[in-house]
C-alpha cells in the first residue's frame, strides 16, 4: 500500500480494519521517497507523525514500516502487485472501481425494489374495503396505477442488471489471466442471481396483485350485486303489500270487479318486477360460476329473490281465486236481491181491485208462476249449504249478507206463496148456473161493514182534507172549515176489510168468537198491522222505482219536463228516507211482535226519534203539490202510471205517508182497547200518546209555514205550543175611544199560534185556486214575557182575556168549546210560568229604591226570550207607566193579578182571576193592519184592508 502522506492514509486504514470481512494480521507501511522524507534522516517528519500519533493509530495488529519497494517484495511477491510497484500485475484501479460501484450499485437497487415491493404488498393486505361502489373504484384505480408504476421500476431495474452483465462479459473475453477471469465470473454470478432475485420478486408481485385485483373487482360486483338485491327486494316487499292491501272479499259485486282489476293491474306491474328479478338472479348464478369468493351468500340471496317471486305468484293466484268466487257468491246475492226486489214491485203493482174477477186473478197468477221461474240460484241452497261452498272465503260481512239475503228470500216466498194462496182461491171459484129466485131483503148494515174500508170516517179521520196543499187536520176529529164542491176525492187502494177473509184470515169484528178472546182480536189487529206495513212499504217502493228512479233513466229524459230535471227532491221529498225506515227497521220490528201484539208500544217508543222523518215529508209536502199541479199533465207521469199499471196518478201515492201516519193511532187505540195487562197498557198510552204528539206537531207545523207577512225568523219563537182559531174583541183602555169601538160587537176571526216565547194572532184566508188552500195573514205578535191572562170573563165561560202592561191592550179571546179554552189556558200557563223563571235567571239584581217603580224603562227593559225576535217589522215599544197609582180606574179585582201564577189552576166558573205580566217595557206587534196611535179601535174583518197601512208609533196619554 502506498501513500505519500500516511497520516492521512491512517483513518483510511482504521475504516479498512473495521469493514474488512476478514481479520488483519499484517500492515506493511511503504514509506515515501522524497526530500523531506529522506531515509537517511532518522529524524523525519514520517517518522515523527508516525511515532506522535502511534497512540492515535491505534491497531491489534503489528505494523512494519517498509523503506522501499525492495522491502516489500519480501513480504508480497511480484507477480501479485501492480505495475505502480514495479510488479508484472497490469491494473486499472479506475475501472476496477466504477465496474465495483456499478454491482454494488445494482445489489443495493434490488434491494430498494424488494422493500418497496413488499410494503406495497402489505399496505394492499391492510387496506380496508369501503361500503360504496364508488369509493371502491377509485380504490382498484390508485391501486392499479400504483402496480404500473412498480412494474416500470422493475422493468428499468431488469434492463441495468442486464446492461451490467453485459459488460462483465465483455471484461472477461478481454482478460487472459485465468485468476482474473475467475474474479470476472465471480461479479457475473452475483449479477445473474441478484437479477434472478428481481425476476421471482417479479413473478411473486404480479401473482399478489392479480388476487388483490381480483378480490376488489369481485368485491366491487358483490357490492353492486347487494345493492341490485336490496332495491329488488324492496319492490318485491312493496308488491306482497300491495298484494295484501287489495280485499280478499268486496261487500257488492262492483267493488269486487274493482278489486279485481286492481290485482290484475298489480299482477301485469309484478311481472314485469319479477322478470328483472330473474335477471338479477342469472347474474348470481354467473358470479357464482366464476368462482367468486362469496359464492354462497350470492346462492343464498338468488334463493331469496326466487322466494320472492314464488310467494307474490302465489298469493296473486289465490287473491285471483278468492275474489272471483266472491263475485261469483255476490252476483247470486244480487240476483236473489233483485228477484226480491222485482218481487216486491209484482206484489205492489197487482191491483186488488184486478183480483174480484176469475181472469185477473188467473193473469195475476201467472205472473207470480213467471216471477217463481226466474228464482235464482241462491234459492236452491240453503243458506249451510251456501256457507259450505264459500266455507273458504266466507267473512262476517259475507255470512251477514247471506243470512239477510236468505231472511229476504224466505219473506219474498212466504209473501209470494201468500198471494199466490189467495190468487188460487179467486181463480178456483165456480161459477153457478143462473137460478131463479126470490129478492133478496136488504143486507144487514153489519155486513155492509165488512165492505167499508179500513179507516172509515167514524175513526175521526177524513181522508179527503189530507189531499188539501197541507194536511192541516191530521189530529183525528178535526175537518175542515171550508171544502170546495170540486175537490177531488182520494181513492184508497187497498180495502184491507173487505178483502181481508181472502188475504190475512177470519175479521174479527164479523167473528163472534173473536170478540169473546181478546188475545185473538189483538192478534188480528196486529196482523193487520204487519200487513197494511207490508202493503205500504210495496207502496213506497213502487213510487221509488216506478217514479223516482225513472227519472234518471235517459231513455225518459225528453218526456222530462225541464221543470222537474234536478227536483227530484221537491217533488217526493224524502220517501227514500221513510222507505229505508220501514222496510229496515219498523218492519221487522212489527213482525217480531208478531206473537206479542202487546210489546208493539216499546217498538213505537224504541222508534219515536225515527218518526220525524214524518215533519220533514209534511212540510215540503206543499212545496211538492206545487211543482206537481206545474207539471201533472207530463207525458213522463202518464208512461210511468202506464208501466206500473197504477189507476191512480202519483199524487194520490205522494199522499201515502200522511195517510199511514194517521192510521197508526188508531191501531194503537184499538190495542189498547183489547190489552189486558197493565204494563203493556202503559206501554201502549204512551206510544198512543208520543203518536198523537208527532201528529200535533205535524199539524201545528204545517199550520206555521203557511204563515205570510211575518217580516223574521219564525224558529227564533220557539217550538210551536198550540195554534187554533178564535173570536177575538180588543180593548184599548188608554188611547182615544171611538163612537165606532163603543157600537162594535162583532168579533174578529184570528188564528192563534202559541210558541215558546211569542203569540202570534193571524188572520186565515184562502187562496183563490182549484183546492182552496188556507194560509194565514200575520197580523200581531206578542211577547209572553210581557203577556197575562185573566181565566174568566163574565158572560161566557167559553172567554178568557188576554192583556199586558197593566191591562192597557186587552184581547178577549172566544174559544170553540170550553175543552179548548181550558188546554189553552193550561199551556199559557206553563210558558209564563217558563219566562217567570227565564227572566228571574237572566235579570240583574235592581237598585234599590223607595218606589221600585219610579226606574226609568230603559233599564227595566230585558229580553223577552234566549232567541229573541229579530227582524219583525211590526213589533212596536210601548212606554212602561210611571205607576200603578197613575191609574185610578183599576180596580181592585185588577191589581189581584200580581198574585203567583205558579199557585194558580185554571178554573173555568171560579171568580175573575188574572196571570201577572212582569214590570218590564212592553213591544206590541201590530202588522200589517191599520192600527195607529190615534185610530185603535177594533174592526171587523169586512172593514179589514188586504193592504197593510204604514205603521204609527203608539203614543199613550
């Protein structure tokens, strides 16, 4: 080793000692040749570095300090050193070290690539896999573009180590020595195997990346492919709720047609799901070919998705199934309906009248026998055996129906067979030969009856005033005032006693034996109840559909009057509404009373609320005569009357419910006639009772709407109480008398009408048209809070004074009969006794002061009533008086009226007795009469103007 300055080569050599791979026994140290450094000089500068920093150089090793070459050939021979030496080596140390550096170089670069190579492989294995389809992507896209990126540096790591092996080769052929060919093929196996090394690494990296790629891009379909299933599976749950929300069962054929076509809509949008779910699922199965690593979760999600699809296929089909043997079960339902309901309309357009002669019953006969052989096929099951054949779709509603529909059926025939029985009996008759024989005397005036109809006119009902605009006389006993000769007659159709041996059995009054049993004469009187029902309801039904529903029917719509489009309403009112009540209820009320005749109050009780129909019927019942005299002469009625085969127009029909209306109480009297028990007795009064109150209330509101001229709200009065026409006398005691007043006796006729909270005087008058039809003119009205009467007036027990504000107005009122005056005066009564109580609640506690009297009327005036009249042009106030001592004329007798009218009976023939009137304003209504402030003087109703005089503030002296 040589060095010109060996104190720099000193650290050089400590290096070398601690990298050799091999251990150090020898250094041999050749000293420089130069001036300084002579080796003749003991004392050199080598020497004394060498010896000062001997202590420094520290070596486990001997060091010989050589002072020539020649030295050193002693130690290494010649044929080892270089040619710097003068040796025979040829040596080029700068390519000795570049081609060094280069292997070097190379094994270090592989060994980079191996640890990139491997943590790139560790970070792919610790990746964690997202959630989203997108994230994936980008994931396999880094990935992928990361793996180009090494294969690159491998690719350029490969072609340098082939670079260098190719110059080793090119050293070696240039080398003749074999020990430094040796060396040459030393460094070329260390290049082959570190390119070997690369190579496997190779090999290993794209194996490992070819999983990785595979295992994200296979992910990356499962997780679509779930994503696919879920969102199938979703409109696969969405369809088996659909499915589930369309009825097993519709409640009439029409709803269940619609169910139908909703499931069939369904089943073509469940198709065309489940055949994108098929697609889904040959997806699965060609993931699953390809041997994707989730085989059996994508098996078992294709098994779920045909699960699917197998339930919804399923429970279509049997949807499909059930609701056509419901349609199938509520077309035979519907067609028993029908048959009844034809039935029902045979049964009430056969005239009876038809039936007295052998022909008519024969042709009536036959048209039952026709009406029997279109009977349905629900008439051949019984209703178990029906429920046995629909046992799999049958429901509580389904069973419901059918058991209404057998109910109905078995009705239907029993009616039917009725009929049919009775039309037998008339076509069997024989007819005699004609003989000779003597006259025949007179007939017994008891047999007569048997031909007279049902509710003759010794019950109290005249039946001719019920075809009068308002059915005005309901209440049994009542006629009317005034009739004309013209008027036109109602005709009853059906004669329930003169044919009533031939349809419903023996007649109790012709039948001795039934006036001796009670039980038997109430049974009668109640099968002539369920019967007249039964006919009436066929009846309503007939007018519904004969009349009503034709109306709609656009084949009759241009013999429809265009009066009449749209009135349908108007012109029947609510039939509908009182048809569904007795056909639906009372009915079969009345025929579960059958047994028990005495138990028919509780069902006119249980029904009372039900019976108002009845008021709402009676007050259209004008505006409907109306509208019927607009347009009765209509081809429409003519084809109508002309199907149903009816004798009478639809106005005798119309009058139908105000008819039946007044029979029910005299059947119910008749009841109560014959019961025995006590309890049943009380049942039936109070049902007799209730009836007659509906038939009071009917009355008194048909009385109402004919009121005219009333400028307010009739129903702010109140109810109406009592209404009734009387002779009425006025009396004026403080304003100016006439010579007139002091020589009039001639009453005027009013109508009286009696609410919760006012009396209204009217005065009737008739129209001048074909029937004659009353209303009534308003002329006064009064508040019963400022109202009192005295019950007696000497002279006529049938009189009794009606006044207010201490006698000032005074109105002596005639009634008919002294029975009237005493149920007026009893509900007079009742209502001041009311207002008393009203205005006691109402009223504020007064100031008090040392004459109660002396408070000025304005705040002593209170309302008369809760709904206080509004709007009423004629009522007037009238001045409180100051006191009662302004007033020296009253009598003694007059100032007793303050006394408690809450003590007080209405004796007829006991001393003069008043009603008090509260110390309050008075408001007098005066309407449409000329009754001024200096002109109060009763007139007669000769001098009575039809045209009301301007309205004059009363003015008192």
């Amino acid at each position: 080793m040589a060095e010109f300055n060996p104190l720099r080569g000193f650290p050089r050599l400590r290096r070398a000692a601690t990298s050799f791979p091999g251990n150090l026994h020898l250094v041999l140290v050749l000293r420089p040749t130069s001036l300084l450094n002579s080796p003749h000089s003991p004392s050199s500068s080598t020497d004394l570095g060498f010896r000062f920093s001997q202590s420094d150089f520290l070596l486990k090793m001997p060091v010989v300090m050589l002072r020539s070459v020649g030295d050193l050939l002693r130690y290494i021979d010649e044929n080892h050193l270089t040619s710097d030496f003068t040796a025979k080596v040829e040596y080029c140390q700068s390519d000795w070290i570049v081609l060094r550096t280069s292997i070097e170089t190379f094994a270090v670069t592989v060994k980079e690539i191996a640890q990139l190579l491997q943590g790139f492989g560790a970070e792919l294995s610790e990746t964690e896999l997202p959630d989203e389809a997108n994230a994936i992507e980008f994931l396999l896209h880094s990935h992928t573009h990361r793996y180009r990126q090494m294969k690159d540096d491998i690719r350029s790591v490969l072609k340098e180590g082939r670079l260098l092996l190719s110059n080793l080769e090119t050293v070696k052929a240039s080398k003749r020595d074999e020990e430094e060919e040796k060396e040459i093929q030393a460094d070329m196996d260390t290049v082959q195997r570190l390119l070997a090394q690369l190579r496997d690494m190779e090999e290993a990296f794209d194996g490992f990346f070819e999983k990785h790629h595979l295992k994200l891009q296979q992910y990356l379909q499962l997780l679509r492919y779930e994503i696919s299933f879920q969102e199938m599976e979703e409109v696969l749950e969405r369809l088996i709720a659909q499915e589930k929300a369309i009825g097993c069962v519709g409640a009439t054929v029409v709803q269940t047609e619609q169910l139908l076509k909703e499931l069939e809509t369904m089943d073509k949008h469940a198709e065309e799901e489940m055949a994108r779910a098929q697609v889904l699922i040959l997806h699965g199965h060609q993931l699953a070919a390809n041997h994707h690593y989730a085989l059996v979760l994508i098996i078992q999600r294709c098994n779920e998705l045909r699960h699917h699809c197998d339930v919804i296929t399923s429970a279509i089909r049997t949807k499909r199934a059930s609701l056509t043997r419901a349609r199938d079960l509520l077309h035979r339902l519907e067609e028993a309906l029908h048959w009844c309901d034809e039935g029902a309309y045979l049964l009430a357009s056969q005239m009876v009248d038809k039936f007295q002669t052998r022909e008519g019953a024969q042709e009536a006969l036959q048209y039952l026998r026709c009406h029997q052989k279109r009977a349905p096929s629900a008439l051949k099951n019984s209703q178990d055996t029906l429920s046995l054949e629909f046992e799999a779709i049958l429901t509580p509603q389904l069973q419901s129906q059918i058991t209404m529909v057998t109910e109905k059926l078995t009705s239907m025939q029993s009616m039917i067979r009725n009929r049919e029985q009775c039309l037998r009996k008339l076509a069997d008759v024989q007819v005699r030969p004609i003989q000779l024989v003597a006259p025949r005397p007179e007939p017994d005036q008891t047999l007569q009856s048997c031909k007279s109809p049902l509710f003759s006119p010794k019950h109290g009902v005249d039946f001719n005033v019920l075809n009068s605009r308002f059915s005005f006389d309901l209440l049994p006993g009542k006629r009317a005032a005034r009739r004309n000769n013209n008027q036109r007659k109602i005709e009853v159709m059906h004669d329930y006693q003169g044919n009533h041996s031939c349809l419903y059995g023996s007649n109790p009054e012709t039948d001795p034996e039934a006036e001796d049993n009670p039980e038997q004469v109430t049974r009668h009187i109640m099968k002539e109840l369920i019967a007249t029902e039964r006919i009436y309801v066929d009846e309503l039904l007939s007018v519904l559909l004969g009349y009503r529903a034709e109306m709609e029917d656009p084949s009759m719509s241009n013999l429809l009057p265009s009066a009449l489009r749209s009135q349908k309403d108007v012109l029947f009112g609510n039939m509908p509404e009182i048809y569904q009540f007795h056909s639906r209820i009372f009915l079969q009320d009345l025929q579960g009373c059958l047994e028990t005749p005495e138990r028919v109050g509780a069902c006119f009780l249980q029904r009372k609320e039900k019976f108002q129909v009845y008021e709402r019927y009676c007050q259209n019942k004008p505006h409907s005569d109306l509208l019927w005299r607009q347009c009765s002469d209509s081809p429409f009625f003519q084809e109508c009357q002309k199907k149903l085969d009816h004798k009478l127009g639809l106005d005798s029909y119309l009058l139908k419910p105000v008819q039946r209306l007044t029979k029910y109480q005299l059947l119910l009297k008749e009841l109560l006639k014959h019961c025995t028990e006590e309890r049943y007795r009380c049942e039936l009064q109070e049902a007799l009772d209730a009836m007659l109150e509906l038939l009071k209330s009917v009355n008194d509101s048909m009385h109402q709407i004919a009121i005219t001229g009333y400028q307010g709200d009739l129903g702010q009065l109140g109810r109406v109480v009592m209404q009734g026409g009387f002779s009425v006398w006025i009396s004026h005691k403080r304003a100016a008398v006439r010579m007139k007043e002091l020589a009039r006796f001639k009453p005027m006729q009013r109508h009286l009408f009696l609410y919760e909270h006012a009396l209204l005087f009217c005065k009737r008058r008739n129209e001048d048209n074909h029937d004659r039809t009353p209303f009534y003119s308003f002329k006064s009205c009064l508040r019963m809070s400022s109202v009192g009467i005295t019950e007696t007036v000497k002279g006529d027990v049938k009189k009794f004074e009606i006044w207010y504000n201490g006698r000032e107005v005074v109105y002596i009122v005639q009634a008919p009969t002294v029975e009237v005056k005493v149920a007026w005066l009893t509900e007079i009564r009742k209502v001041l006794t009311n207002q008393q109580k009203l205005l006691q609640d109402e009223a504020p506690p007064l100031p008090h002061s040392d004459n109660p009297l002396s408070v000025s009327a304005s705040e002593m005036c209170v309302s008369w009533g809760r709904p206080s009249v509004g709007g009423c042009s004629a009522c007037l106030p009238v001045p409180h008086s100051s006191s009662t001592a302004s007033h020296p004329h009253m009598s003694r007798e007059e100032e007793s009226i303050h006394s408690s009218p809450a003590h007080s009976d209405p004796v007829v023939h006991s001393p003069r007795r008043s009603w008090p009137v509260p110390a309050h304003s008075v408001a007098i209504c005066e309407g449409l009469e000329d009754w001024g402030a200096t002109d109060l003087s009763n007139q007669s109703d000769s001098e009575e103007e039809d045209q009301p005089a301007p309205l004059v503030r009363f003015c008192y002296l």
